[in-house]
C-alpha cells in the first residue's frame, strides 16, 4: 500500500475572501494573520480533519465555518467571529482564544488542553459532552447557553457568571475559583471534587443568595425541594456535597436506595432511564475518593444483584447491567488511593486463595509473614483474619479478613502478578467478585468463628502510614507469595448480610 498523502499546506494569497473553501485536511502551519490589514474572512469554509500549528489568527471571520476532527495547537485566536459555527471532535492544546465572539455556535465532543478563554463571549451556544483540562477561563461572558456534560479537570475560573444560562451535568475535578456565579436550581447537578463554596457566589432565582442563610441550610434546603420534586440525582449529589460542606461522613447508600426504588416506580421511563443513568454517573465522578466510601460501593453491587429488574424495558436493563460492570471493572482498573481503601471501615471480606498441594503449609507461613511485614508492630493476627475453611481443589484455603486489609493485600498481589507476567510467569488469576456469597454462612454460625469475627470487626481504620509502607512492600515478598496463588477471589460482600 502507499504512503498517506502529504496534507495540502495552506498559503496567504493576498486574498481576504477565503469563504466557502475546501481546506479539508489541510495543514495551516505557522501561519500569522495578526497583522492582516484586511482579515481574512473563513465565512462557511470547511476545516474538517485540518490541522493548525503555531498560528495565530485576528479579527478573523469563522462564521458557519465547520472545523470537525480538526487539531489546534500552539495557537491563538484573537477577536474572531464564529457565528454559527459547527466544532465538532476536535482537540485544543496550548491555544489562546480572546476576545472571541461565539454566537448561536455548536460545540460537541472538543477537548480544550491548556487553553486561555478571556475576554470574549459566548452566547446561544450549545456545548455539549466537552472537556477542559488546565484550562483558564477568565472573563468570559456566558449569556443563553445550553451546557450538559461539560467537564473541568484542574482549571482556573476567574470572574465568570454561568448563571444566565441552562448549565447542567458539569464536572469540576480539582478546580480553582475566584469568583464564579452559579444558579442555585442547577447546583445539584453540578459535581465537585476538591474545595470550591469559598469562592463561589450563588444565584436563586435572579438574586444573589441571601448571605443571612449559611451555604449549608442552602444545600439542606434544596436537597428536600429536590426530593419532592423527583430531582433525584440532584438530591442525591446533593446530600453528598453537604457532607462536604460540613466535613462530615454519612453514608449516600440509604438515600440511594430509597432513589432508585422511586426512580423505578416512575412510569415515565424517559425520566426512569436518565435519572438511573445519572446516579451511575455520581458513584463513578466520586470513585476512589474517600466522598463515597468502598462499602457504598460494595452494598450498591448487593443491592442491584437481588434487584429485579424485568419490568424494565430492555434497554435500561442493558444499561443498569453496562453501568454496574462498568464500576466494577475500575475496582481492576483504577490504583485505589489511601483514603478510598481506608474508607472500608472494618468490614470483614472473603478471601478465597488457592494453591497448589506442595505450597499447603508454606502457603499460611508466607502469607502470615506478608502481613506482618506490612504492618509491623501494629499486627494482630487475631484482629485481621481467620482462616475459616479448607477444601481440596488443590488446596483452596477461605479466610475471613478485615475489609482493608483484604483490599491492600489485593493491591500488593496484583502489582506482583505484573511483574511475574513481565518474565512469562501465566501462574495466578487475581479478580474481586462482588456476588453476595453465601456459601460460608453455615461454618461461620459456629460459635468460635462469630467471634473471631468479632474480633476483625473491632480492627480500626489503616492508618496512613500503613497504605505507605503497602506502596513500598518489598517486591521480593509479594512476588513469593504470589508465586505460590493458583488464583484468588477477593468476596467484599461475603458477609454483609451477617448483621441483618
């Protein structure tokens, strides 16, 4: 086959008529018009699959232009027009827009990396499914909008008023703000990781909040407005964002229930599916973060494997069992942080371990050695498992452990498991199963096994230093331990129904 075409370059003629051309895969390659005596105009020209390095455009007219798969990096845009422009799929790096006119425009699927938004307007425009990362936007007027699915992740907003227009699903990760305005009514769709009611005005309804109501009261207020108005994913992101508010922890697995049994009653079932879709979305936003704890996630999976859901119409059956695995697999996926695993709070897991016949007795030695190393003077072999049945299949070895032990221990194997399969070692199989297993509930009735569990459930949350001293384990340890697993089972919920 032969080679991929060379793109076509595109040269300032002298031209400043430049409308309805074809620049489909073009390259505008350090290309300045900043000094244009006559700026070119772009009017309806098609910019699809184009890629601009190092450019810097003024006073440009982008109108009904299209720029869909385009690429923009390094460049600027200062003072342009784009009035019902189409930006579709397209990639911003290191790009300067000020000053620029966006009107009755579309934006959809654009990703914005270390991009300058000052100055100019947005108005009539329709974003959607767009994300911004390190971005700064500052100044900028947002007027008669619609935004939906919008995320920020680390950037700046300075000055800006997103209140004048229908803003919801937006997704602030470790963002700054210095004086930005929001519209209390959509808050509750408004997601946040990190700090952000210090900088924040709030709007309801036209007026700026009255300052005479704490930011809490605020929230309580809305939360129950929300409720009794079927608003129930934003009642939800909202009980969590008082937590907080008020740096405290309660809990969102109760209110979740209660939700989604509401949610399921509804008869609409274009209300039904989005409002299920959207409380997916909230627990995946917050995953590995200490906001919604491990056992959240945990009692969520029990509650949807007993849930039925065959009144349900295919399709949100289809997406309750995609948004279920979906959170699942970032238990595989995901490095969980210090605070998520330690989140677990003393719940007692299932550990499911088997070995080989020749590895029985050396399997409990390594494996007691493991943990003690990880936890030094403060380990308790009492405190942290039980092997509580052994049974032949190999040698399958069932122990009973603290929750974040379980999850460390998890952890270490699998950074292990790695490193064995880097050299060609196809050994073990490591997998969390969150199926609420009953298969050992008949050996823990007896007596001495309800009260060594006792004994783990007494066992604190990890400290810090104990996450640290997981992170830096001696390979040599895991990569033996590891070396002698067939395969292991990791059961969160093995006995979560043992308190009821």
């Amino acid at each position: 086959m032969g080679s991929i075409a060379e793109r076509f370059k595109f040269y300032d003629n002298g031209n400043n008529k430049r409308i309805k051309e074809n620049f489909q895969g073009y390259l505008f390659n350090q290309i300045n018009l900043s000094d244009s005596e006559h700026p070119i105009s772009f009017y309806r020209s098609d910019f699809r699959g184009t890629k601009f390095k190092d450019c810097s455009f003024y006073k440009n007219d982008f109108s009904r232009a299209d720029l869909i798969d385009s690429v923009i990096e390094n460049s600027s845009f200062q003072s342009c027009l784009f009035r019902y422009s189409e930006l579709f799929n397209s990639f911003f790096s290191k790009t300067t827009i000020i000053d620029a006119q966006f009107k009755s425009a579309s934006f959809s699927r654009l990703f914005f990396y270390d991009c300058l938004l000052e100055s100019g307007q947005l108005q009539d425009v329709t974003v959607r499914d767009c994300s911004f990362q390190k971005c700064k936007i500052v100044k900028t007027s947002f007027v008669k909008n619609s935004f939906d699915e919008v995320k920020f992740e680390k950037c700046h907003f300075a000055e800006v008023d997103l209140s004048n227009m229908t803003a919801i699903n937006l997704y602030f990760t470790d963002c700054t703000f210095k004086d930005l305005i929001i519209d209390a009514d959509y808050l509750g769709s408004y997601f946040f990781k990190g700090t952000y009611f210090k900088e924040v005005r709030i709007k309801y309804r036209g007026k700026f909040f009255n300052l005479e109501m704490s930011k809490q009261e605020l929230i309580e207020n809305l939360f129950k407005i929300f409720l009794e108005s079927n608003r129930y994913y934003e009642a939800l992101n909202l009980f969590i964002q008082k937590n907080l508010l008020q740096d405290i922890y309660r809990s969102p697995f109760d209110i979740t229930k209660r939700i989604i049994r509401q949610v399921l009653a509804e008869s609409n079932f274009l209300r039904r599916s989005y409002q299920l879709e959207k409380i997916f979305h909230i627990y995946e936003f917050y995953f590995n973060t200490n906001v919604i704890s491990i056992g959240d996630y945990y009692q969520l999976f029990a509650f949807f494997d007993e849930l039925v859901v065959t009144d349900l119409t295919l399709q949100e059956q289809i997406t309750i069992a995609n948004s279920v695995q979906r959170l699942k697999s970032l238990f595989d996926i995901v490095n969980l942080s210090h605070d998520f695993i330690n989140s677990v709070n003393g719940d007692v897991a299932l550990l499911e371990i088997t070995v080989s016949d020749q590895n029985e007795n050396l399997f409990l030695q390594e494996f007691e050695s493991f943990l003690k190393h990880l936890f030094d003077s403060e380990f308790s072999k009492e405190q942290v498992y039980v092997v509580i049945g052994k049974r032949k299949g190999s040698i399958i070895y069932e122990i009973a452990i603290n929750a974040s032990v379980g999850v460390l221990l998890l952890r270490a194997l699998k950074i292990s498991l790695k490193y064995l399969r880097s050299i060609g070692n196809e050994l073990s199989q490591i997998v969390i199963d969150f199926s609420v297993t009953r298969k050992l509930l008949g050996e823990v009735k007896k007596a001495k096994s309800i009260d060594r569990l006792k004994q783990i459930r007494k066992f604190q949350k990890l400290s810090s230093e104990v996450v640290q001293r997981a992170d830096k384990q001696n390979d040599a340890d895991a990569n033996k331990l590891t070396s002698m697993i067939q395969s292991a089972k990791y059961f969160p919920n093995a006995f979560l129904k043992s308190d009821q």
